[in-house]
C-alpha cells in the first residue's frame, strides 16, 4: 500500500474529498515524524510501536578501499510490530475487515 492507497481509502471509507484525506494522513504522518524527532515514543495498541534506536560512533571501513572511515553517532527510527498484528498476519485469515463508514 502507498501513501496514494491510504489517502483513497480514507477517502472512500470517510466520505472525504481527496484534499480532506490527503490533509488527513499528512497531518499523521507529520505528527509521528515530530515525536520521532522530539525522540518520543510513538504506541499504537494492536498494531505495533515506534522509537528511536540510538547508535554510538564507530570505525568502520569502506568496503572498495579498505580504508578506516569514523562513524558519527546516530538515531535511526525502529518500528516493533505488535501481537495482534503479528498474529492477524500469520493466521493469513482475514480477521480484520476495513468497516464501512
């Protein structure tokens, strides 16, 4: 699914114009972005939860040279699916059916 399917179906399931849904997800995505940066923890019961992995600075090499190249500290955002989830996807039964608004 792409941020274009999303923006359909929430159309569709929400009886929005396509700018509403678009503004909508934009709106999402932009406050998921923001407690990442803010390095916040993002929980969605059912589905699963995001958080930052923080990483020190390291040496490593460049696979072409060999040469020794120093790493700089970063974060990198991580996500953990959650169980229901996990077992939705694993049962391959479709236990989860998008309602009709």
């Amino acid at each position: 699914m792409t941020k274009a399917d999303l923006i359909a179906v929430i159309e569709k399931q929400a009886n929005l114009t396509p700018k509403q849904s678009e503004k909508v997800v934009n709106i999402c995505f932009d406050s998921m972005i923001q407690s990442l940066y803010d390095d916040e923890r993002i929980e969605i019961r059912g589905f699963g939860s995001f958080a930052n992995r923080n990483y020190k600075a390291y040496e490593g090499r460049n696979p072409k040279t060999g040469k020794v190249v120093i790493v700089e500290p970063k974060k990198v955002p991580f996500f953990k699916v959650g169980k229901e989830l996990k077992e939705m996807v694993d049962d391959g039964k479709e236990k989860y059916v998008i309602r009709e608004a």
